[in-house]
C-alpha cells in the first residue's frame, strides 16, 4: 500500500498593502517549492491592493476595517475568530501593518511568523531602512521571526543581508531589501518551519535539526 501524501500546512497571510510578500509566497507554493495552501488572505485595509491580485488568484479574502471597533483588543479578538474559522495552521504576516495584542496572538500561539525589514535585534519596529543608513550600517537586511507579544522580539528562524552603498536613499534600500531579500528569505524560511527543519522548544528558542539554533543562518543577497 502506497504512503499517503502529507496534508499541506493551511496558512492565513495577513496584510494591509500592495501584498508584494504575498504574491511571492504564493508564486512559491505555485513552483512546488513550498509545500502549503493559502485557506485565506486577511487585511485590515478594504482598499489595499494585495486583495486584488489574491482574488485574481483565486485565494479567499476579507476584510476587516479597525474603524468599526472600540478598541484595539476588540478589534483582535474579532480578527482572530475570522482567521480561526478558516483553521490554519500557521498565520503568515505579510507587510501587516498593526502590532497585533495578545488578544490576537494567543489563540495562534507559537504558529505566528513575521518577515522584518531589519537585521534583528537590531532596529525593531518601523523606519528600518532609514535608521540604518543614519547609523552608517555598511550592511542591511532582513529577519523572519515568529511572533511573541512583545514587538519584533520573536526567535529569528532566518536572516538575509546585501551591502548599503553610497548612493543608496531610504527608497533604494527599501526596494531592494524587499526585491533581493524579501520575497526568497521568507519562503525559504517558512518551508523550514512548515516541514519542521525548525521547531520551538520549550526554552523559547528554536531548533534546526534537533540541535539549538542560537543565532539564525545569514544569507548574502548581494
């Protein structure tokens, strides 16, 4: 009797603008090089772009406007039980642009990954690109992590870098941080915790290969 062939992971993407990480994940699952399915596409935005090429693709949409909440623990609670009822196993955060409370993230515990535009621990939270260049970075990059209550503070599964150069502005750095390291860093990564090359233990760091990761594999984009 032949193997049965494995489920794929259910993944929820998250996002609030032109869903650039999306489409590269989807595109990755399209290749065959990532094993997984899009069960929906969530964003806080009614109007962001991203919705229009996941409809295009054929993947399920919503969305769910802030404005029509009280607050922000309400506002979770109602996005976690629509994200829920499509029973994913992992919530892919893609250019999401809140700070999700705990009211959201523990129902996912453990199973929420987020893509950063920095090399973590350094430059949490926003204005990466032009706080390196202030700083006279020579390098730049970008981190997948998984997501704990506190900002960007999540275990790094994976890490990618390229040169700053002297010419670079906010917007060049930016652009190129998403083009050249972006879209493959966060496919590559989310297939290490889809097939479980990398696991959490019970310590709070991560695994790859049974052994301890404590620090992340850097990738070189240049």
């Amino acid at each position: 009797m032949s193997d049965m062939p494995a489920q794929k992971p259910r993944i929820v993407v998250l996002i609030s603008g032109r869903g650039r990480n999306l489409e590269a994940i989807h595109q990755a699952i399209e290749r065959g090089e990532l094993n997984a399915k899009i069960v929906l596409v969530a964003s806080n935005k009614t109007r962001a772009p991203g919705l229009g090429y996941a409809r295009l693709a054929g993947l399920p949409t919503v969305a769910i406007a802030p404005r029509a909440f009280a607050d922000r623990e309400s506002y979770d609670t109602a996005l976690a039980r629509r994200v829920a009822a499509a029973r994913p196993d992992w919530v892919v955060l893609a250019g999401f642009m809140r700070v999700l409370s705990d009211a959201f993230i523990a129902p996912f515990a453990g199973r929420i990954v987020n893509i950063h535009p920095s090399l973590l621990p350094k430059y949490k939270g926003l204005h990466t690109h032009a706080r390196a260049l202030a700083a006279g970075d020579t390098h730049h990059g970008a981190s997948v992590h998984l997501v704990i209550p506190a900002l960007d503070e999540g275990p790094v599964v994976r890490q990618g870098r390229i040169r700053i150069t002297a010419d670079d502005t906010e917007q060049t750095l930016a652009d190129r941080v998403l083009d050249r390291i972006e879209r493959p860093l966060y496919a590559a990564a989310l297939a290490d915790l889809f097939e479980a090359r990398v696991t959490a233990g019970d310590d709070g760091a991560l695994y790859r290969d049974g052994n301890r990761q404590d620090t992340p594999p850097v990738q070189d984009y240049d």
